[in-house]
C-alpha cells in the first residue's frame, strides 16, 4: 500500500475528498529525518462534504514521507467518523555526476 515516488523539485501536492458529511478537518503530516517527527504541514476547515486541494510543499528539502486524515462531522456508531491515506514515500533524486 502506498506509493514511492523520486522528484527533482518540491513535490505538487493533490487532495480530493468526498464525505457522506461536512469534512471539518483535513490535515498534511509529513515526516522527515530534518524535523524528527510527523508534523503538520497544512491544515484547513472545509465547509461542505467535498473537498479538493492542491498546492507545493515549499518547505520539502530531503526524503520525506506525507499521509493526509480527514475527520467528518457528526457520529458513525457513536465515532468520530475518520479517513487516513495511504503512506507516500517522496525521494528526492540525486543530482546527476559528470
């Protein structure tokens, strides 16, 4: 599960989402060796049950991994109803050697 991925440059990142509810949170985690930990690199309340985003990660500057979650309003079995993304490994590709 998941995807790999090499860039050269910062990498573009897209997200659609579609609830059954209000989407009241969707988040951007990133993981780097330089920050230690996952870390939040964007966050917005959407204000209906479609979401679509998309936007470089300007701050990307080592191999990093990115999951995006998802809350939606309201209960499911007395839950908060919740969605993660698949894990993405972004490289980032070695400049070439005369």
């Amino acid at each position: 599960m998941g995807q790999k991925l090499t860039v050269s440059a910062r990498p573009h990142l897209e997200i659609e989402a579609h609830g059954t509810d209000r989407i009241e949170l969707v988040e951007v985690l990133r993981y780097c060796k330089h920050d230690g930990a996952f870390k939040i690199i964007f966050s917005v309340n959407p204000t209906g049950p479609d979401f679509i985003w998309n936007d470089v990660d300007s701050t990307f500057n080592e191999d990093s991994i990115y999951y995006v979650r998802l809350r939606q309003s309201g209960l499911v079995r007395n839950r908060i109803p919740m969605a993660w993304s698949s894990p993405i490994w972004v490289k980032l590709k070695s400049p070439a050697r005369p």
